[in-house]
C-alpha cells in the first residue's frame, strides 16, 4: 500500500555568472547556504531538489516538472541569485519575471497544487537602494518602484517572503545572507512549528533586529524583509519533523 505523499520542496541558487555580458559578483555565500537549506528542509518531512546556476529555461523547466509532479500538503520553493525589482537573473545575466513562476503553479497550469499552499522564499536584491536603518522622510521626486504587478499575480494560497525591501538591496557575503540565515534559524529550531505569518514575521523582527552588514562599504547598513501573502486559512508548513524510519 503507498504512503500519503511528502511534501516537496525546490531550492534554486544561483551563485556563478561567467556567462553574463555584464559583470556580475560571484555569490560563493549562497553556494555554502544551499546545501544548509537542503538539509533543514528535509528535516522538516520534504522531498527536497536543488539546484545550481541554472538558465532561464531551465529554471522554469524546474517549475513545470514540478507543476506535473504529485504533491503533498506544501509545495516551498527557495530562491537565491542576484536580482531586481520582480525578476530574479540567471546564470548567464538575464532577468526571470516572477510572474511567469507563478504563473506555471496557477491552477489552471497545475492541478496537483489547486487548493494547497505554497510558500516562496526569495533571496534577491529589488533594487539598488540601501537601509542605513532609521526612519526617512522623502518627496514626491523619489522614483516610483512598481511592486505590485507581480504580487497579482501570485497563485491563490500563496506566501510570498522576500528578502528586503522594494526598491532596495539584499546582502549576500561571502559565507552567508541575512535574510537565508535567519530561515535557517527558523527552521533548525522550535519556531519552524509557528503559523507561516507568524514565522514569516519572527524572520523579519531577525534581520531587522539581529543582522547588519560589516566591511567598510556597507557596514552598518539593514535589510527589511517583507512578505504577501494571499492564504485564506492558516497553514503550518514545517511543524512536521522527518520520521526516523526515512534514516534508515
């Protein structure tokens, strides 16, 4: 007799640019984070894959396999490269629209999660901008950033956390990222059993409280994580632990 089907989980990094026309910094800190959140999803009763520098193509290759795929009662996905408002980038430089990842897992284009959660992790700079951590007023000659096209899109029962602000930079050293340590936090310890808003907000109040950047281009400069989210009744996606029998 088959056993109830495991949740899944898809982690994207891409930390290696060689490809692109433009210049882009190599991200060896989310190479060693990946392989972190491999194992912190798993403990937490997932089916994980993941994956390395992958093209445009291949990273939406990714989501319709796993649109076709059969699921459990939570489908998470991470993300990790260099990025901009709405758009991740690829390894070779160019921009993937958030939109159409979402799009795939739409009910219309994936059955198998019409009704189920589905929870986003994107770690990706939104822009250029950077927090030095206190409260600003500015006027109406500040660029406008378009942040809001892309969260219609979002499927129906989906929690989308991004690792900063709209409209400003997310930092990545050269062992770790604020906003991924913190998830790793999370997930390594009780409060991975938290309500996803509520989880949600406990990664905010840590990179807002507990993380700053160092170096002497940016030190002390935050980062302000922000989520959406369009769930209708309340989820707990990584109460669950691995059972023992999945070592053996």
């Amino acid at each position: 007799m088959a056993g109830p089907r495991r949740n899944r989980a898809v982690i994207i990094v891409n930390y290696q640019f060689y490809q692109a026309e433009e210049r882009l910094i190599s991200r060896e800190g989310a190479k060693r984070e990946a392989n972190k959140l491999f194992k912190a999803l798993s403990n937490c009763n997932y089916d994980v894959k993941l994956f390395l520098d992958l093209t445009a193509k291949e990273i939406e290759d990714v989501y319709e396999k796993e649109s076709q795929a059969e699921h459990g009662d939570y489908f998470v996905s991470i993300l990790s490269s260099h990025g901009e408002e709405g758009n991740i980038i690829d390894c070779k430089g160019q921009a993937v629209q958030l939109t159409r990842i979402f799009k795939i897992l739409s009910r219309e284009r994936c059955p198998h999660l019409a009704g189920k959660p589905k929870i986003f992790f994107i770690q990706a700079c939104r822009g250029d901008r950077t927090d030095d951590g206190i409260y600003l007023e500015t006027d109406s000659s500040a660029p406008a950033v378009d942040c809001f096209s892309h969260y219609l899109s979002i499927p129906e029962n989906t929690a989308v956390m991004f690792s900063c602000s709209p409209g400003y930079a997310s930092f990545c050293n050269q062992w770790e990222s604020m906003f991924l340590r913190a998830l790793l936090e999370l997930l390594d310890g009780n409060e991975r059993k938290l309500e996803v808003t509520s989880l949600m907000t406990w990664i905010n109040w840590k990179v807002a409280f507990h993380s700053e950047a160092k170096g002497p281009k940016y030190k002390g400069k935050k980062e302000m994580p922000c989520f959406v989210t369009n769930m209708v009744e309340k989820v707990y996606p990584f109460r669950q632990d691995r059972q023992r029998s999945d070592y053996l």
